[in-house]
C-alpha cells in the first residue's frame, strides 16, 4: 500500500482520504484545525509558518488542495504559492520529491470566450487566476505534477445557487445576463482527482493537465430557472445566446474518468433532497 500526504484537508481533501484509507492506503495530512477522519496521521500546522512536522517515513505522493483565508491576491499568494512551495522545500530535505497532484481552477483562463479545453492556452485577466497559473507552472517546474483545473463545484452544503434561483422568481434580485455556466460535482471532484492518484501510484504516465467538469455546461439562466422550478417557484428567462466560455474537458471525454452526474439534474436534485432535509431539522 502506499503513502499518501494531503495538504489542505478540506471538503474534498477529507473525502479523497476517506476512499485512500478504505481501501487500505496510509494517508498523512496538513491542516491549520485539528478535524480530520479516523486513521488519518494529522500534522495540524499553518504552513506559512514554515513546516515544522512532516511525517517521518517517505511519502508516495503528494495532494495540494489549498483554499485562501481571504479572497485577495495576497491571499491567494499565501495559499496557492507560498504554502506550497514551503510544503516542498521541507518534503525535499527528507527525500526526493514524490509526484504532486494540484487542485487548481478554470479561472486561470480568463475571460476567453467560446470553447475551453485542456489545449486552451491560459490567459488570465484577474489576481486569482494569474496567481493560480504561477502556482502551477512552479510547482510542474519542481516536481512530476498533474494539475486538475475544476470548474464551478456545487453539491452537499453549496446552495448558493439554489438560494439565488429563489430570490430571481420571488424579483428579489435582477436577472442576470445570458452566460455559459460550467460546473462539476464535488463527489466528482473526489473522484477525479482520486483516479489521478491512483494513476501515480500505478506508476503510470500521467498528463500535466486535467481539467473536471461536467462536460454537460449550458446557460446559467435555464440552470436558475430549473432550479426555480424544483423549489416550486415560476421564473421566466429570455431565449438569449450566451456569452463567456464553454468548458470541456477532454481527459474526462476520452473516458479516463467516468462522472458520476454528467449533467446538473440528478446533482442539484441530490443537494434540494439535502437542503429540504435541512430546513426540517
């Protein structure tokens, strides 16, 4: 079996290291709290200050899945570059560096228009995406690394959407304009990033870049307006063309992955199920 340290022991962090250890893998893991699943080997530490406890036996691979405190660039800066980076200096002086798999995003391309996809070059236009691509490039400079680039992630505790589509058909809130909207759910994201890993452990050539998406897309006004729908609720949206970009991910297109919800439907009805159960609490 082998070793698996994940830096940022989050919703998906917790959820890979749940699957790694049911089936027998040893897994370490680095976070600021002090939560994490049963038969995880916790070093609770805030990397910025520097990594002070690294497990003792060599680690197989590597799993970065960071997410900023603040959403500003010095923000994004601490998270994706200089926690990272400190992670790696500290694993280097033990043993040669494993491969690295890196959670990224989709806003490293910008405000392109049309179609997206891993052969897309980057250009992005804001502080968080140009963070996350030098976040990338530096980390495939010192280390074998896959970067997975998602899309937007909706599933269990993320009703922002659901919340939004509600507000539109009550006229609490202006309709927005007609875009592309993109999107993957986050028992897909464990499970992408999880084939992955297993890919790396398989010794097996992995590609540089991933990207996770439903590969279904569509306009994010009739998203909202289903949505409406499945709260009970009317929403009438205009039969407009949309603008921004499509995303499509060609690893998950040539059958490397299979998604678990290809399309919105059967995702945001498993997270309506949730949020009604919520609200009868």
């Amino acid at each position: 079996m082998s070793h698996i340290l994940i830096a940022g022991l989050g919703d998906l962090g917790t959820g890979l290291a749940e699957q790694f250890l049911a089936e027998g893998h040893r897994v370490s893991a680095i976070r600021r709290g002090s939560h994490c699943p049963s038969g995880v080997e916790l070093y609770s530490q805030d990397l910025l200050a520097g990594a002070a406890m690294l497990p003792p036996d060599p680690v197989d691979l590597v799993i970065i899945i960071m997410t900023p405190s603040e959403f500003s660039e010095e923000g994004y800066l601490k998270a994706y570059v200089r926690a990272p980076q400190t992670l790696l200096d500290a694993l280097a002086a033990q043993q040669p560096l494993p491969p690295v798999v890196f959670v990224s995003s989709t806003a490293v391309f910008g405000d392109v228009e049309g179609d997206v996809d891993e052969l897309t070059p980057p250009t992005p236009s804001r502080y968080n995406g140009k963070v996350l691509l030098a976040a990338e490039e530096e980390l495939s400079i010192r280390s074998h690394c896959t970067v997975v680039r998602f899309s937007g992630i909706y599933g269990p505790g993320r009703y922002r959407q659901i919340d939004k589509a509600a507000r539109l058909a009550r006229g609490e809130e202006a309709l927005p304009s007609a875009q592309w909207t993109n999107r993957i759910h986050r028992d897909d994201c464990v499970g992408l990033l999880k084939q992955v890993a297993d890919g790396w452990l398989a010794g097996q050539e992995m590609p540089p870049l991933v990207i996770g998406t439903d590969n279904v897309g569509g306009r994010n006004l009739d998203v909202l307006q289903w949505l409406a729908q499945q709260q009970g609720l009317t929403l009438a949206v205009p039969d407009d063309a949309p603008a921004g970009k499509r995303i499509r991910s060609q690893y998950i297109r040539q059958g490397h992955y299979t998604l678990r919800y290809p399309g919105y439907q059967d995702g945001y009805s498993q997270v309506l199920a949730e949020k009604e159960r919520q609200v009868k609490r």
